[in-house]
C-alpha cells in the first residue's frame, strides 16, 4: 500500500492542499493521501494557529469529503504538544505495517529538511515528493532522492485568506464552499489579522 501523508497547520486548508494531494495521488498512483493536521507546528513556536485543532481537523474533513482517495488523521492532535513528523511516521508504521510512506511537501519545506527533528531517520523511512514553487524554473532543484510533483502553480496561502477574512473580504476560489461556510458559522479568523 502506497500512503502519501501530507502534514500541515491546515489554517484554513484551501484549494491549493487539495491540487498538492490530488497530483501527488494522481502522478505517484498513491492508495491514499493523509491529511494530518498538526497540533503544534516546530517550525512555528511564536506564531501558532489562529483556529484550533479542532477547528482545522474539522475544515479538513470537510475539504476531503468527496475525495474517494483522501483520508485525514487527528493522531498529531491527540498526541498534543509538538507535531514532530518523525513521531507521526513512527505511529503510521504501527497503523501501516505493510505501507510505503511518501511525504508530500513543497519546495520550500523540503529544502530546510535537514533542520527537522530526526531528519537522517525521516530520510529513511520515507520517499520525499515535492511540488516545486515556480514550475517553470528551467534549473531543476537539487533534491537528491526526492521526485518532483508536476502541477501548475497554485498561488494560494494561507495567510492570504486569514488576511481577507479578517478584513471582511470573501476568499472566492480560494477554500472549498463547505470549508468557506464552517469558517463563517464558527466566526473563524475574524478582525484576527494574519
């Protein structure tokens, strides 16, 4: 079994997760791709979540419903604390047994690799599929064993729909309706700036 885990705030997910997920299952025919929403980021100590984990681990079910090859996974949140990918990978091999892991991540992430907790056992465990920034940067990246995930550049980010919301502006084409509709029921992100 081919599991792609794809790990992240999700604060709010948007469009752009779901394109990363869908060509990286697509391209690298994956069994199942894992959103997992973490609890609290490392690399992000002084800026955490605007929503909390609840919030997000709800925004991403909502995100995945209709995608029969998307799965989404609390155990970072229930293990509460630091999200460290190398405990989430150790608790996915008890779960998995048989599994091959493919960590999906963008450009910018992969290449502050080596910064992660356990990064040299991170390496071993998993294959490394990257979605490059600029697509149409002729030099290819110096990734090593990594692959690349080829889709077009999707120009979405977080901080730019918690800054729209936050100024009342709608984040059309940007988050899934069913995400958009949650984030305003619960008040998410409002007058919370960034």
């Amino acid at each position: 079994m081919k599991i792609g885990i794809l790990g992240g705030t999700f604060d709010p997910v948007h469009l752009g997760h779901l394109a990363l997920a869908r060509s990286a299952q697509s391209q690298f025919s994956l069994d199942q791709v894992l959103f997992i929403p973490v609890y609290a980021p490392p690399h992000k100590r002084d800026v955490p979540p605007r929503a909390s984990a609840k919030d997000r681990y709800e925004m991403v079910l909502l995100a995945i419903n209709d995608e029969p090859f998307f799965g989404v996974s609390d155990l970072e949140i229930k293990r509460k604390g630091i999200s460290y990918t190398s405990d989430t990978i150790a608790e996915l091999e008890k779960q998995y047994p048989q599994a091959v892991f493919y960590l999906i991540l963008g450009e910018d992430a992969f290449e502050g690799i080596d910064t992660w907790h356990k990064a040299q056992e991170i390496k071993k465990k998993v294959r490394f599929l990257v979605a490059q920034r600029n697509p149409n940067d002729e030099k290819e990246p110096a990734w090593g064993q990594a692959e690349q995930i080829r889709m077009p550049l999707c120009p979405v980010s977080a901080s730019g729909i918690r800054k729209a919301l936050s100024g009342g502006c709608e984040p059309v084409g940007q988050v899934p309706q069913a995400v958009l509709n949650y984030i305003r029921v619960h008040k998410l992100y409002e007058g919370k700036g960034l």
